[in-house]
C-alpha cells in the first residue's frame, strides 16, 4: 500500500481520487489486520470516493474508524474533524496528521 498518496494535499480531481482511494486501502489494511490479530471489527463507513458535497459526514465517518483502530490498539491519534477542504493551510495541516496517523497504525501493525 503506497501511503504517498496521503502524505500530500490533493489539489485536483485525479489527486482526491487517489488520496481517497489510497486512504480506504489504507482502512482496509488496517482494519483487517487488526481483526485477524486481535479478533476485533473496526466498522467500515462509506469515506470512499470523497463525498465533498457532505464533508463534515464524511469527516465524522472517517473520524470513527480511525478511533475505532486507536481503540483496538490502546493509543491514540489525532482530531481530524477540523478539516477546511478549502483552505490550504489548514488542509496542510490536515494531511500531515492524517498521514502520520495511516503511518503510525501500519508500524504498530506491521504493515
């Protein structure tokens, strides 16, 4: 799984494809391994593709599942709700916890 694809602010329609596509599989990985470990179920929510015209259910949606993962693994990570999609420092930000947070659940899973 190629987490490069969350390290950088998507600034177009093919970059929010891939950022969402890469952050799913991301899920999916994590999520999996988790269970087939630790005999927990993350639930999956519908975050792929990006809905932009409802960003804050998106937002809440993706929020539980990596709440969900911190659970399950007895740590913690960051509050992505604030997310501004149209602000780029903020989406800045925003990506850079996000990516940490993808990378540091794959570390402690072994991914």
């Amino acid at each position: 799984m190629a987490l490069d694809d969350l390290a950088f602010v998507p600034k177009n329609a093919d970059a929010f494809a891939a950022f969402g596509f890469s952050n799913i599989a991301s899920h999916r990985d994590i999520n999996r391994v988790i269970f087939q470990t630790l005999g927990i179920t993350v639930q999956e929510y519908p975050i792929y593709p990006i809905d932009v015209d409802n960003p804050s259910q998106w937002a809440w949606q993706h929020q539980q599942m990596h709440l969900q993962a911190w659970m399950a693994l007895g740590g913690f990570g960051y509050n992505l709700l604030g997310v501004q999609w149209d602000d780029e420092r903020s989406m800045e930000i925003w990506t850079a916890q996000h990516s940490d947070e993808h990378n540091r659940l794959e570390a402690l899973l072994g991914l």
